[in-house]
C-alpha cells in the first residue's frame, strides 16, 4: 500500500476554478456592452459577476492547499 | 433523429467545457503513478481525509437521475419532491455513520457484499455481489442513455459521440487512478455542479420574483390541476390522503416507503456510496464521512428541485419553458382529459437554456455532463471492485498475486462500461428515469437493508436465514408489484402483470408499498429460518455484530468534533427545513 494520497486535491479545485473564473469574467468584460446578450439573465451581466466569484473561490482553494503542503 | 436542436453553442461555451476535460483527465493522469496495488485501485488505499470522502459519498449519487430526475420532480410534484431528502436521505445518512459504519469500516471488508460474507456466508455474499454489479451496470447505461439523448435535442449532438466520448473519458481516468481518480473526480463535480446551479436559481428566482412570486404563480397553476393552492410549495400540506397531494402517496406509505426502508435501503447498504466512506483515512473519518455528506445535501433540494419548480412557473397552459412530450407521429401527448403532457425530464435544462447568456451556458451544460459522467465513474468503480473481489477472487482464481487482481480491475473497468454502453442502448422509453430507478431499487434494495439490520444488531441471525430472507425479498417486491397497478395504467412495466389485486393512486404509492412489502417478508423469512438453523458461535462474530463489538470511544474527543454531536446537529437542521416548508 502506498497510502499517502500523492495528489492535493485543493490543487485542482483551485486551478480549474480560477481558469473557469478568469475566463468567464474576462468573457462579461468584453461582451458587457451588449445589452441584448444579457436579456436572457435579467440584465445582470452574470458572466462577469460569477466569474469574479469563482476566481475569489479559486483563489481560496489553492490557499488553502498552500498552507496546507507547509504545514507538511 | 433529425430534429432542430434547442440552441447551439459559442466558442466560449466550447472553451469552458474543454478546460473541465482537461482538468478531468489530468487528475487520472496524475494519480496514475501512485496507483501501484490493488488496495491502490479499489479502496484509494483507505488513505482520503473526510471532507473528500464526504463530498464525494454525496456526489457518487448525483448523477442524471438525480440533476435532471429531482428537478422533473420539482416541476411535477413541487417542493414535496424534497421529502427524498428530508424525510429520506438525512435520516438514513446520520444512521449509517453513527451505527453500521463501525462494522463496515471495522471489519476491513473490501465491500459491502464482502461484509455479508464475513458476517453470514459465501452464497448471501454472491447473491448480494451479482444483483449490485446487474444494477450498477443498468444504472451506468441509463445514465449514458439519458445523457445522449439529452445533448441530441439540446445542442444536435449525435447520440453516438456523447455515448462514446464520454464513455472514453470515464474509461481513461477510472483505468488511470481507480477509485482515488473517481473520488476525487466526483468531489470536483460536486463544485461544478454548485456554482453551476447557484447562479441558475438566482436568476430564476429573480425571474419570477423572488419566493413569494413562484408561490403565487404555482397557486395559480396548482389550482387548474384541482390542487390544494399550497400544494407544490408545502411539502406536508394534504399529506394525509393520497388524492389530495401532488404525490399521490399517503403520509404512512411516504414515511414507512420511502424514509425508512428505500432511503436506509439505499444509503446504508449500497455499495456505491459505502465505498466512499470505506476509502477514509481512519476509523473516525469514515464516521464523519455521511454526516458531512449530510450537510449540503439537505441544502441541494434548492440547487436540483427549485430549477424544475421555476420551471413550472414559468409554463403557462400556453407553453413556456416546460416542452410538450412528442408522440412518435411526432405531435404533442394528450392525457386522458386532454391535455397537452408536459415532458419534466427538460423542465432543468431548457430553464438554463433560457437563462444562461453564453458564457455561463457553457458552465452550466457542463456541470450537467460532469454530473452524467460522474454518476458513470461512481457505478463503474462499485461494479470493477464488487466483480474482482466478490465474484472473480472469490469463485474463479483464489490465490492469484495482488498485481493479477489490479490488473482485473483494469480489466473489468473496460467490460463494465462496455456493458454500460450496451445498457444504453438498449434503455429506452420510460417517462421519469427517477421513478424507473426506484422501481430497480425496490426490488434490489429492499430487502437489503432488512438483511444488514438483522445481522448488525442480531447475533442469532444465520446465513440460511439471510440469503433465504433476501430471495424471498426480492421476489415478494416482484409479486407485489406483478399484482397492483397505479391508477390509469395498463398492466405490463408498471405493473399488475400477473392479475391486478389492488389499485394505487400513483406510481409513486406502488414503489413505496413495493419496498413495504419486500422488506417485512425478508425479515419473517429471514427470523423464522435463522429460529430453525444453527449460529454461528459469538466468537466468529466479534467486529461484526452490535452486541459483540466494542464501541467506539469518543470520550478523548471533543464534544463539538465528536460524530454525535455532528448528528444531532443534523437531525435538528432537518426538522428545521421541514417545519419551515411543511
């Protein structure tokens, strides 16, 4: 048995997060003129709004797993 | 099929969904080097922290059926969809940490089926292991079969590429890292599926106008269904009587069927969700595991239930959201009255269709094919660990060296989705895919816990006793159901095959009687037969039976940290959300 689990898994919460998080934020600051695309969500630029969201939620994770990998 | 697809999909979306891949496959990758033995592939080496485990026992079990399945629920029968949660999991999940983990994780079985051999004999284990690894298998291919038919009239997506490129990536990353790769694999889509949702109920509700908007509206559209106005947004008002519910189940049916023996069936004996907590770091953390699985998902009834609900409200008897289900002549299902029938099964995804701008659609979509495969990965790793161990170690080559098993299970990773992809073909043709898979489950399940009860908590029940307990389980769950129908079917899947002696109200009612009746005759046959054969002496039995077992000492931890604490933290929060939505 090997045991120990070789892999942090905060790891790739946190980078899957921040990549979806930059992507979908940097998505509703290019389209977020385009008043007739946000309609549909109530003309809330949401793009934007749940891309920063899950870039702060990303950002967390990989903290977390930074301080957990010092601690050993 | 040729139809126009509902909407089609933007660089962006394609990019999201890409990253996800990507992300997906690099974690099998990985954990591939460190995957070196059996103990490795099957049981992640029983090394995971709890709040992995948690998250991913929670997890295994949301897939199609339980996405697209609840919020179909949420739009047929309202915010009562949720008693599968509050009436139904909660309770099984805190009992299965508080009482049975102790003998599953303490007595180092590999499985569940292997637990039934430890503590009564090889047949029950064989007969436990062979209908699992059937229902893992059907439950795959429902899910591949529900997935691609889905992206086909979504997007136009042919049903053989979703089938087969998302078999291809569960395959690789379940063959790569085992179940360590499907946990973790399952912990990352339970977060796509969060934040996937979260923003989908807010716009919703912001769509309808907050809580007491979707109220009103579903008073209105409950009361040209001749239903109570709070029928779809009070979980407990008319539960009473069976005809005035949007159920159709009465609340002793509800609460015997459905929250005691088909919830504690399910959570506390399948191997799908125990093998999770059986991969935990330590005895405590595997105790920890359901309870805080618990935790979010008493929550997840306003991710997967309100979507369907909002749905409703925004489908008029003029149309909306909610799609009419297509005859094969290709014009809209009327029932008997008349009316056009809706079809649930989209009440979920065309509502993301209808809210989501690109961008977050592909966000959303692919929260919805992460929560297809995982729901894949979960039943294909149950299925390779229950073949290898319960049926190929233990009838077909004993001794082999460890390396030989763990090439087995790479093996029967391949066969099992194989057999998925064969499944999924041949499913097909049933209205809600909840209400098929409780009707497996019934047969299945039903008797199981009975069976685990009994040789938990009572040291005089024999082997004889349990596999005879179990046979006649599951064939009085199917005579139960070969002899009742729900009111206006005609005999033949739902039943009454075989004569029809009694009439339900629902096809809801039927299952939950269907599992009443399995589980009393599996435990009368099960306690007469052991009465009449020898037990086993104490002795054999230490670790696997309450009276024999010592009990876990939690004095040396905290009160707060101290699993039942957690729990009773639990129940109250649970009775807290039935109170609140009663």
């Amino acid at each position: 048995m090997s045991g120990e689990a070789s892999l942090d898994l905060r790891l790739p919460i946190g980078g899957l997060f921040v990549t979806l998080g930059i992507m979908l934020a940097g998505y509703g600051l290019v389209t977020g003129s385009n008043t007739e695309m946000y309609v549909k969500s109530a003309g809330i630029n949401i793009n934007l709004i749940w891309g920063v969201v899950m870039l702060i939620t990303g950002v967390i994770f990989l903290a977390l797993a930074k301080r957990g990998a010092a601690r050993g | 099929m040729d139809l126009v697809p509902v909407t089609h999909l933007t660089a962006i979306d394609y990019a999201v969904m890409a990253v996800y891949f990507v992300f997906v496959l690099g974690i099998g990758f990985a954990l591939r080097r460190s995957t070196k033995s059996s103990s490795d592939f099957f049981q992640s080496g029983r090394s995971l922290p709890p709040w992995v485990t948690g998250l991913a026992f929670l997890s295994a079990n949301l897939g199609a059926q339980e996405v697209i399945g609840m919020g179909a629920s949420g739009a047929k029968y309202g915010i009562a969809t949720a008693h599968f949660y509050w009436m139904g999991a909660i309770p099984a999940m805190v009992f299965v940490a508080l009482f049975m983990m102790p003998f599953y994780y303490g007595s180092r079985a590999r499985s569940v089926p292997e637990y039934l051999k430890l503590r009564f004999d090889e047949k029950t284990r064989t007969l436990n292991a062979i209908s699992f690894a059937v229902m893992t298998v059907f439950s795959s291919g429902i899910s591949m079969y529900a997935m691609g038919k889905l992206f086909n009239l979504l997007l136009g997506w042919s049903f053989d590429f979703s089938v087969l490129v998302s078999a291809v990536i569960v395959l690789a990353y379940v063959f790569a890292g085992g179940l360590t790769s499907a946990i973790y694999n399952e912990v990352l889509q339970f977060f796509m599926i969060a934040f996937g949702f979260a923003p989908l109920v807010f716009l919703g509700l912001k769509n309808v106008g907050g809580w007491a908007g979707l109220t009103a509206r579903l008073t209105e559209a409950a009361a040209t269904k001749g239903l109570a106005p709070g029928a779809y947004t009070h979980a407990w008002q008319g539960m009473a009587s069976a005809s005035t519910n949007p159920l159709g189940v009465e609340w002793f049916g509800l609460v015997m069927g459905l929250g005691f023996v088909l919830s504690f069936g399910y959570w506390c004996t399948d191997f799908l969700v125990v093998q999770r907590a059986m991969a935990a770091d330590s005895m405590i953390a595997a105790r920890r595991t359901p309870l805080i699985a618990a935790v979010p998902k008493m929550l997840f009834p306003f991710l997967v239930i309100l979507p369907g609900m909002i749905a409703l409200a925004l489908t008029g008897s003029d149309g909306g959201i909610i799609p009419a289900k297509m005859a094969a002549s290709g014009a809209p299902m009327l029932d008997a009255a008349g009316n056009v029938v809706m079809d649930f099964d989209l009440a979920t995804p065309m509502l993301l269709i209808k809210l989501f701008p690109e961008g977050m659609l592909g966000l959303g979509l692919t929260a919805l094919l992460a929560s297809f495969m995982s729901g894949m990965a979960g039943n294909v790793t149950a299925f390779n660990t229950v073949w290898t161990y319960d049926i190929y170690q233990s009838h077909i080559r004993k001794n082999a060296p460890d390396e030989h098993y763990l090439w087995m299970g790479r093996a029967a990773t391949v066969g099992g989705i194989a057999l998925s992809i064969a499944a999924a073909y041949v499913a097909g043709a049933f209205n809600n895919i909840m209400e098929v898979l409780q009707l497996v489950f019934a047969f299945v399940n039903a008797p199981l816990f009975a069976t685990f009860a009994l040789g938990m908590f009572w040291k005089r029940a024999t082997g004889h006793g349990a596999f005879w307990g179990l046979a006649s389980g599951m064939s009085g769950a199917m005579l139960h159901h070969g002899l009742t129908l729900p009111n206006g079917s005609a005999p033949g899947i739902k039943g009454g095959f075989l004569g029809v002696l009694h009439t339900y109200p629902s096809e809801m009612a039927q299952t939950f009687w269907t599992a009443i009746v399995a589980f009393s005759t599996c435990v009368v046959v099960s306690i007469v037969i052991s009465l009449m054969t020898v037990p086993r002496p104490d002795a054999e039995l230490k670790g696997l039976v309450y009276s024999l077992t010592e009990k876990p000492q939690d004095q040396g931890i905290p009160f707060l940290q101290r699993p039942a604490t957690f729990a009773t933290g639990v129940i109250a929060a649970v009775i807290a959300l039935n109170l609140i939505f009663r």
